[in-house]
C-alpha cells in the first residue's frame, strides 16, 4: 500500500509539471453533522450531513477572486454490520443537493477493518460508489482510505481529551470513456467529549483530474460533529 501512495504523489507531481498553467485552485468550509445509533448488537444505523461552502478560487483563465459560492448538500445514510471487533459491511445511499437542481443519486457498499494499536487506532476502509445524474454519464469510483487517529493525552483516548485524525485516500474514477484518479489528505484535531459526541477541525485537501489535462486542487476547512444516539 506504500507503493501506491507513492504513485499517487508521483503522478500527481508530473500532472502538475504538464499542466501547471492550467490548474485550479479553491478553498472555503466544509461542515458536516453526524448522527448513529445501534438497532441491534451487530447492526447500526447512520446518517451525515455534509455542505460545501467555497469562499475563494483561482484559475489560470480567471485569476484569483474571493466570492461566497454554495456548492452543494450531501445527505447520507448507512447501514453497518458488525462482523466481527475488526471488521464491518456496509450499504448506503446519498443525495446530492446542488444549486442548478440537477441533483445526483449515489450508492455505496464499503468494507472496513480497524486495528487497534497501543496509543493510536488504524483503519483500513474499501468503498465503491456509483453516482446516477441525468446530466451526465453514470460514474464509477473506487476508493481506499486509511487512518490513524492518534491519543494526544496518554495512551488511549478518553472523555474529555484530544486526539489527532490523519488519513488519505486514493480514488479512482470511471465516467464513460474517461478515467482519472483522485487523492485526499485530510488531518483534523478531535475532541471526545462524550461517549455520544465527538468534534473536529482540520484540513482536507483534495487533488483530481490527475489523468486529465489540466487539474484541481480543493482546501476544505472541515468542521465535523460527531453524536450518537
């Protein structure tokens, strides 16, 4: 897998070599709630909230503007199932709010493994999603994440302390006759408050049209809430 964090980054780089004059850049907030609840002792219920909220872009042909610009609400909803302490299924489905109405539908199915170290936590997770939108040809994704959130105070995370969230996920991207592959890298500083709530803040940056001639790069400021019920 380190290897292909590595490609990741290597093709990356020579995307922006070619084409560096033709690269976008914007950034703003990224807020999101989270709410779930167990409905038996293997199945959970989940639901999120996400919005995007961008506040300044870049292009070559348009140069740098700060504008206020919505550009969409994701709703969500999962069922998880516990197939072991490591191991966990899930299917969900999600529906995309966007400004120009043309709303796209979503269907996930992931696969998730957490392995529990002293001090920190990784988690590995597989995800397909398949994206239906009148507009345009149905899209493919294939993604893989991982993560370690990482006990700031001692050697696990308790109520009432902080902890550091790192992850990165490399996707790719099928839509008609293009393929392309994007990366996300994501830190975030969390607080538990609860055993019902948890907080973040930090930073996801995401870089796509790898494949493709030109490219863009995202700095979202994520702002999460995490509750269970």
């Amino acid at each position: 897998m380190r290897n292909l964090f590595l490609l990741i980054i290597l093709i990356t780089g020579t995307r922006s070599t070619f084409y560096a004059q033709n690269s976008e850049f914007s950034s703003g907030l990224l807020p999101s709630i989270t709410f779930s609840t167990p409905i038996t002792e293997n199945f959970q219920l989940t639901a999120k909230i996400e919005s995007m909220q961008e506040m300044f872009s870049n292009s070559f042909e348009n140069g740098d503007y700060f504008e206020y610009s919505y550009k969409r609400t994701d709703l969500q909803g999962f069922i998880a199932y516990k197939i072991n302490p490591f191991w966990s299924a899930a299917a969900g489905y999600q529906h995309r709010l966007v400004k120009a109405n043309d709303n796209a539908h979503r269907t996930i199915q992931q696969l998730a493994l957490v392995q529990r170290k002293t001090g920190y936590r990784l988690a590995h997770r597989l995800r397909m999603d398949q994206t239906f939108q009148d507009s345009e040809s149905t899209e493919y994704r294939f993604r893989y994440r991982l993560s370690a959130e990482v006990a700031l105070q001692g050697l696990e995370v308790d109520t009432k302390e902080f902890y550091l969230l790192i992850s990165d996920e490399p996707i790719f991207n099928l839509q008609g006759d293009e393929q392309d592959i994007e990366n996300r890298l994501g830190t975030s500083l969390g607080y538990y408050y609860s055993s019902r709530q948890r907080f973040e803040a930090g930073l996801d940056f995401r870089t796509d049209k790898i494949l493709l001639k030109g490219g863009r790069n995202r700095l979202w400021i994520n702002l999460g809430w995490k509750i269970k019920i």
